[in-house]
C-alpha cells in the first residue's frame, strides 16, 4: 500500500483510498470532537526559539544553520518556554555533538498540512547566503485529520525534500505520527487512525529516501512511554505533547540528524540485535513505520539501511542568543556609540546588573524577570530574547 501511494504521488495519480469513505468520516468526526473535550483542542502558542545556540563553542568555524519545517509538533505547540520546544532541543543537541555554534530558523505553522512545505521552503530558501546546513521535516497529522489524499501529501513533501536538498541541505524528515495514541480517541477508531498514520508515514518514507533524505518514524510519538505515561507526555490539551515529549522526540531525531552531517559514529557492520538490516525501500519503510524511532537511509537503489540508533541524552537546553548584526547594522550601531551620550539615564535597559541565570562560558545574561528556570526533572530552561529586526 505504501509504495502505492508513494507511486502515486510520483506520477500524478489520485486518491488512493485507505479507508473507506464512511469510516474515514467517521474517524475525522470522532478526532474532531476529541480535540473539543480536551480544552477545546486549543494549547499555548508556540514560543519562538529562533537564534543561535551554542556560542560557548564560538571560533573560527562557521556557526551551522538548522531549519525546522512542518505543523504544530515541529513548531513546538504545546509548551510556553522556548527552551522546551524541539527546534531549541535539537540545536542545543546539534551544538554540543558538533561543538559548534548553530543558528535555528523555525518556519513550522500550527495546524499546517503537507502543502504548506512549499510557502516553508521558499521562506528558508530565500537568502541563498543562509542557506540550511540541515532541515528537519515533521508534517502529517494534519493531512490524516482534514482527509487529505495521500498521494497528494506525498507529492507535496517529496517536493520540499528535493528542493532542500538541490539547494544543498541535508534533509531528516519526521514521519507522520501515530493518531491512535491521542487519549480521547477510542477503539475501533483508535485502529483505524493507527492504520491511516503508519501507512501513510511508510509512504512518506519512500517518497523522502528516494530524493536523498532520511527518514525516522514518530510512529507512536517515540516510544511506549507515551502509552504508559500519557498525563505525563501529553500536554494540557492531550493532543499535543508536553516538555518531556518534546524531549523524547527530539533524544530519538537527534542521532540521524548528527548522522546526516556525519558528525555520528557509523558502524560498519548491522547490528542483528538491534534489528538493522538492509532491505527494499518499501519494505524497510513498513517496518519502519511499525516501530518508532528507526531510522531509513537510502543505500544502493533499491536498496536502504533501516537502522536503530542509540538515543543520545540531550544537553540542558539554554535559550537563544541573537545572530551576529549585519555590516550594516554594525555600522549604525558605530555610528550610535560615537555620538554623544547622556549618562545620567544609569545601566543600559538591555543588560542584566545582578546576577546569572545559570550560564556559562561568558555568555550574556538576560534581565531579571522573577521567573524560575527549568522543567519537571530538573533541567534549567531560558525564556528566548528578541531577535534584532531584519
């Protein structure tokens, strides 16, 4: 079914139904009303995490440049602390393995579908002087919600991953999660929106690997912690994942985005035990879907590796920093200093005079805000800053 849809996708072909249309009805219905029992399906509006991360790792190296594209998960809907979110969870990741600064761009909308990615792209692509080192991709749930065809989300992402990746971007993409783990939905519709997610995650994975990127399925959003612990990983809404999800997706993303940039130890040999193996696109792509966090990445055509890397724990998450100004933002900020000043208004408003929030290595330190840092479990948290206008 999955190379199916992904042909489809490929030369044009219509809907191919996965449901039947009463039963799909019946599945949006009951998704729908789930949302309005849980708070109305409304959560907070995802913080802006844009900025760069890692700047204790500052040197003569270029900063890598992270895009985050897709719906409400790749934006990070659900939580209220930029640090919290997976764009700032993964640049703060990427920095410490990389041991370079990284600047993140996030272009992800709530409540997008698959053919958003085009609007996402051309945004990132825009100034070939930032230019992505590497993207991060996790769309469709959306597309099952709304009925969309799955030809068509395919087609639509297949496109975005051949775009990035002739603009010279490495590409990860987060394959549509499993529906069937949202609390409020029951059986038998639980089933069929598991059936729906994993066959159309599958699709996505062909599609993505033949046009050079890498796939890790979100499957049942990383894991039987989200099954054994749904209270704890979902946020207030139950339909989008807390900080502590957020966290287990992005430990399980990680690896094959470091991989992608060949900043991750590769074993030459499979490992049997973990269940790594080299198979058809097609079928590495269904065993794929079936179990969460297992990477695909195309080798020999038709040939890909489907691999189960070791989930790294991530660094404690620090807030963005402001990228460096322009040249000619420098030049007024010089021209500004030069004239005269009138010293009797105190300490700059923009610099903190007391003490430090937790960081180190020289970074800037925010103003006071009364606010504590940091998240159930420990791990301090920042709240962003305000970039400089473009």
């Amino acid at each position: 079914m999955a190379r199916r849809i992904a042909a489809g996708a490929a030369y044009g072909g219509g809907s191919i139904g996965l449901l039947g249309a009463a039963a799909v009805g019946v599945l949006l219905a009951e998704v729908q009303l789930a949302k309005r029992q849980v708070g109305g399906g409304i959560a907070p509006v995802p913080p802006s995490a844009d900025g760069r991360y890692g700047v204790a790792f500052a040197g003569p190296a270029e900063p890598l440049r992270l895009g985050l594209l897709g719906d409400s998960t790749a934006a990070g809907q659900g939580v209220r602390r930029a640090g919290q979110t997976p764009g700032a969870l993964l640049a703060s990741g990427l920095a410490a393995v990389s041991e370079r600064p990284v600047d993140l761009r996030n272009v992800a909308q709530p409540g997008a579908r698959s053919d958003d990615l085009e609007r996402q792209v051309s945004l990132l692509l825009a100034d070939a002087s930032r230019t992505p080192d590497v993207c991060v991709i996790m769309i469709g749930a959306n597309d099952v919600t709304h009925r969309i065809p799955a030809t068509q989300s395919v087609r639509c992402l297949t496109t975005a991953v051949r775009r990035l990746r002739t603009a010279g971007a490495e590409v990860v993409v987060g394959t549509c999660p499993d529906l069937g783990t949202i609390e409020p939905v029951y059986q038998p519709l639980r089933w069929l929106a598991r059936r729906v997610s994993r066959q159309l995650a599958a699709a996505q994975t062909i599609g993505s690997v033949e046009q050079g990127g890498r796939t890790v399925s979100l499957g049942d959003l990383l894991g039987p912690e989200f099954e054994a612990n749904p209270r704890e990983l979902f946020g207030p809404d139950n339909y989008h994942p807390s900080a502590e999800g957020y966290a287990t997706a992005a430990m399980a993303v990680l690896p094959t985005l470091c991989a992608a940039l060949g900043l991750w130890p590769e074993s030459e040999r499979l490992d049997g035990a973990r269940r790594e193996d080299m198979l058809p696109v097609a079928e590495a792509a269904s065993q794929a879907a079936k179990e969460a966090g297992t990477e695909v990445t195309g080798a020999r055509a038709p040939w890909a590796l489907l691999k189960q890397r070791r989930r790294r724990r991530l660094p404690a998450s620090t807030e963005p920093h402001p990228e460096p100004e322009t040249h000619e933002e420098e030049e007024a900020t010089e021209s500004t200093e030069n004239a005269p000043q009138d010293t009797g208004s105190g300490a700059d408003s923009g610099t903190s005079t007391g003490g430090t929030d937790g960081e180190t290595g020289g970074e800037p330190h925010e103003k006071k805000s009364g606010k504590k840092d940091g998240e159930k479990g420990g791990e301090p948290y920042g709240e962003p800053r305000n970039l400089p206008a473009n």
